[in-house]
C-alpha cells in the first residue's frame, strides 16, 4: 500500500511541476493575469479538473512560481553579498553572479520583473515578502561585516535593500538587453555589446554605493 501511495505522490510531484514548467513557458509572451488554467492544462496534456488538484487558481500557480523563482535567486543574493576579497573584487563577484544567474533562469528573471508590479494582488505580496526576507538575511550578514561597526540595525537594513533591488533591477536589465538577440547569431553582437553596458552601468552603481558606505558615519 505504502509502495502504490509513493507511486502516486510521484506522479503528483510530477504533474504539479509540469503545471509550473508549462505556465513559466507561456508567461515568456503574456502576463500572469491574462494566462488562462485551460492553457497551461493543455501545455500539459490534462484535463482542467486536474489543475485544481494542485492549485486553486492561477494565482495560486503565481505565488508557487515566485516561490521556485526566489528560491533559484536566494543564493545568488547571498553568496554576491558575503563574497570575500577588496571593494573592487567583491563588485566584480557580485556582478559576475548576478548574470550567470540571470543566464541559468531567464525564464524566472523576466516572471519576478514583470510581476513584482503586475495585476496579480497575491503575487506581488508574495514577490514582496520574499525580497523584504531576502534583505533581512542581507542585513544580518552586513552586520557581520567589520566595515559595518557603529552602524544601526535600520541603517543596515536600508543598505540590504538597497543591495537587493540593485540585484533585481540588475538582472531585468541584463534580461532586457540580450532579449532581442537573434538565436542565429545576426543580433549576438548587439546583445553582448547591451549587455556589457548593462554590466559597466552595474559596477559603478555599486562603486557609489560603497563610497557612501564607507562615509555614512562620517
């Protein structure tokens, strides 16, 4: 029985992924408020009752997807904070992971930028609650940091908001940039040249922000 139940659970695992696949798939052209249940089901291949076996609407699936997004960016975030090295280096890290992230997951990239501000009410507080829980995990690693000594537990939390959005904001950009490349190579060019900018753009962002960190106190 336990054997037959596993069974079951797997293939429930499975389709409630393959419902996500299919709607991340279809949200590459259209927002999550104009996607209808009936075309993720068919992407899949299952009746419309199945849907709601897995999620009660689609928003229900919205806020599954930022979960599965968030998750995949969580320790890009972390790790371009609390990378080691001087100021220049840590910048370069911090850029340097935001776009193999940003080349890993395009698909989860372009669901948060165009959803944090979308129609869907419970997505954008789901978007929300996890980037405001991201910059709390920010924060506590930044007042770990020696360079952080004096600073209040609101001042540190303004700067790991600062961090996050800067991420976020970076990696649409670099979304954007490449998004009109030819996949046969005639815009590739153009694209890595947008890229670069939006990559030179996000070094001196950071540039700034760690010269205003080092005087806050001043």
């Amino acid at each position: 029985m336990s054997h037959t139940l596993g069974i079951r659970q797997a293939q429930k695992q499975k389709t409630r992924q393959a419902l996500l696949d299919a709607a991340l798939g279809l949200l590459e052209h259209q927002s999550l408020s104009s996607l209808g249940l009936r075309e993720v089901t068919r992407a899949v291949g299952v009746a419309p009752a199945a849907f709601y076996r897995h999620f009660k609407d689609t928003a229900d699936l919205g806020v599954a997807l930022v979960e599965e997004a968030l998750g995949s960016l969580h320790e890009t975030i972390r790790a371009a904070i609390v990378t080691t090295g001087g100021s220049e280096e840590r910048i370069d890290r911090a850029v340097a992971l935001i776009a193999t992230h940003v080349r890993a997951h395009p698909a989860h990239v372009r669901f948060i930028a165009r959803e944090r501000h979308g129609g869907v009410a419970p997505v954008r507080a789901a978007i929300g609650v996890q980037l405001r829980r991201f910059a709390d995990e920010v924060a506590e690693a930044l007042g770990a940091d020696p360079e952080s000594q004096g600073w209040s537990a609101a001042d540190l939390r303004m700067l790991a908001g600062v961090y996050v959005d800067h991420m976020v904001m970076t990696a649409s950009a670099l979304l954007e940039a490449g998004a009109g490349a030819d996949p046969d190579g005639g815009d590739e060019e153009a694209a890595r040249r947008a890229e670069e900018a939006v990559l030179a753009t996000a070094r001196r962002q950071l540039r700034l922000v760690t010269l205003g960190r080092h005087h806050w106190l001043d």
